[in-house]
C-alpha cells in the first residue's frame, strides 16, 4: 500500500483526538464515527482500531471488539489491548481456550512494558477468573465422570457377589464383611481420587511475604528475597527504596525474576486450578 501522505496522517490523527474526547464523555455513537473516519484515512494503524474496539466492548458489541482485535493484531501482534480485548470477546462465546491464549499473550506484552501498571493488574485479574471458570468447569465433568464410574464399579461388585453367594448355601460372616470391606476399599480409592479437586492451602513459598496471595511475577532481591513485582516497585517509589523485610538499600535494577519460583507456581496451578480464585 502506498504511504498515506503527512496531510492525511494528521488529519487522522485530529480524528483520533476528537474520537478520545468523545469516548471521555461517553459518547459512544460519536467516537466511534470519529475512529471510523480516521480508520477509512488512515486503516494500517493499529491504534486506530483499539481504540474503536474500546468503544464497542462499552457497547457489549463483541463481535465487532472481535473483528476490530483481530484487524489490529495484524498491523501490531505486540498491542497489548489488542490481546486483552480479543481475549474478552472469545470469553464471552465460552471460549475459554482461546480466550485465555489471547490474556496470556496480553499479560506477558504488559509485563514487559510495565509491569506496575493497572491495565496489568486487570488483565491478571481477568485471566485468573477465566483460569479459574475452566478448571471449575473441567472439575465438575471429572466429578460426575468419577462418580459415574464409582456407581458402576459398585453396581459390577454387588452384582458379583450376588452370583458368588448364589452358589454357597450358607454365606458366612466372615465371606459378608469381606463384601463390606470390598466396597469400602471401592469408596476410599474413589474418594483419593475426588481430593486432587479440594481446595486446600497454596504453600507459603510460593505467596509473596508482603500480599500473602500466590505469586504472579516473582522477583528476587540481593538479599535473597523473594516479592511480587508490582508490589515491591510499588514499595520502592511510595515507601523508600529498601528492602521491606531486611530494610537494606535497594533500587529497581538490582531485582531479577525469580524463574524458578515462577515455573513452581506454574505448575501448581496447572495442578491446583482452584487457586486462581480471588480473595
């Protein structure tokens, strides 16, 4: 495509600013026509379509947050709304696969743009619930799969034992408790089983020592300490540049991810899908 000449760009661009001053307002119907005439001027910027798809997710319109997403991933694949805001809209049709894919790409560019910022604070929160939807909806189906299987497996053994004491006179005591003991060796396996999805404690060296919640993006101090990212640096601009819990002198730079507790987390909620949920 040939380049839009300077005149158009700022024309565009004058669109854009008149479709943010709207949006301000929440003058929806407005700012999107104004974000639509400066696409029509000017349709290889990226930004251009976000911020259309900001408009329309106000709207609930999430075909159109959809479309316009997936429009601006082709001009910008590290547009963090762009991610973020195609990973709503495949939410919203119940897909949680894709859903997440797209809120973990959106969370990972926003890390590494800044890691302190709200929006990745939201986008957390956001994939967490929708972490925590699919592993209560896969839960669910193991549950009644187990307790399918755990009827069946019931019903298969009185069955047995009703042919096995159809061919003995006299049952005896002891052949009766053994039946019982059968079936409650038959509960306590399918009971082990049920346990892998209750709830239980998240390890105290995988929880930052300043939120006590589970580590999002872990960063290890000299001192050999272990926070959440966002929340030291937070600490070091409002409170003092120092360690919080040994209280030595610390900046910014001298913190480096902790990638073995990150990947320890990882796999315990690939495991624990129930410590997703929000407090």
């Amino acid at each position: 495509m040939a380049p839009v000449p300077a005149s158009v760009a700022r024309q565009a661009e004058l669109l854009k600013q008149d479709g943010n001053s709207y949006f301000k307002k929440e003058r929806l119907g407005a700012a999107i026509d104004a974000y639509t005439e400066a696409i029509t001027l000017c349709p290889n910027v990226a930004v251009y379509w976000t911020n259309r798809a900001l408009c329309y997710r106000k709207r609930n319109e999430w075909n159109k947050v959809e479309e316009d997403c997936k429009r601006a991933l082709q001009l910008d694949s590290h547009s963090v709304k762009a991610h973020y805001m195609l990973g709503l809209a495949l939410l919203e049709w119940q897909d949680f696969a894709g859903g997440i894919k797209e809120l973990e790409k959106a969370l990972e560019l926003g890390r590494g743009a800044n890691p302190a910022s709200y929006m990745v604070e939201e986008i957390w929160q956001i994939l967490a619930k929708a972490k925590y939807m699919e592993w209560e909806d896969s839960s669910s189906k193991r549950a009644s799969r187990l307790q399918k299987l755990k009827e069946a497996c019931e019903r298969a053994l009185i069955h047995y034992y009703a042919i096995e004491d159809s061919q003995v006179e006299n049952i005896s005591e002891e052949i009766a408790n053994g039946h019982l003991q059968q079936l409650g060796h038959l509960e306590e396996v399918f009971n082990k089983a049920a346990q892998a999805d209750q709830p239980t404690e998240v390890p105290d060296f995988l929880c930052c020592k300043i939120t006590l919640d589970i580590f999002r993006d872990p960063v290890i101090t000299p001192s050999g300490i272990t926070y959440e990212r966002a929340v030291l640096l937070d600490h070091l601009q409002k409170v003092g540049k120092f360690d919080p819990v040994t209280r030595e002198p610390l900046d910014p730079h001298q913190l480096a991810p902790n990638l073995a507790i990150k990947e320890a987390v990882q796999a315990f909620l690939d495991e624990h899908g129930w410590a997703y949920k929000m407090s």
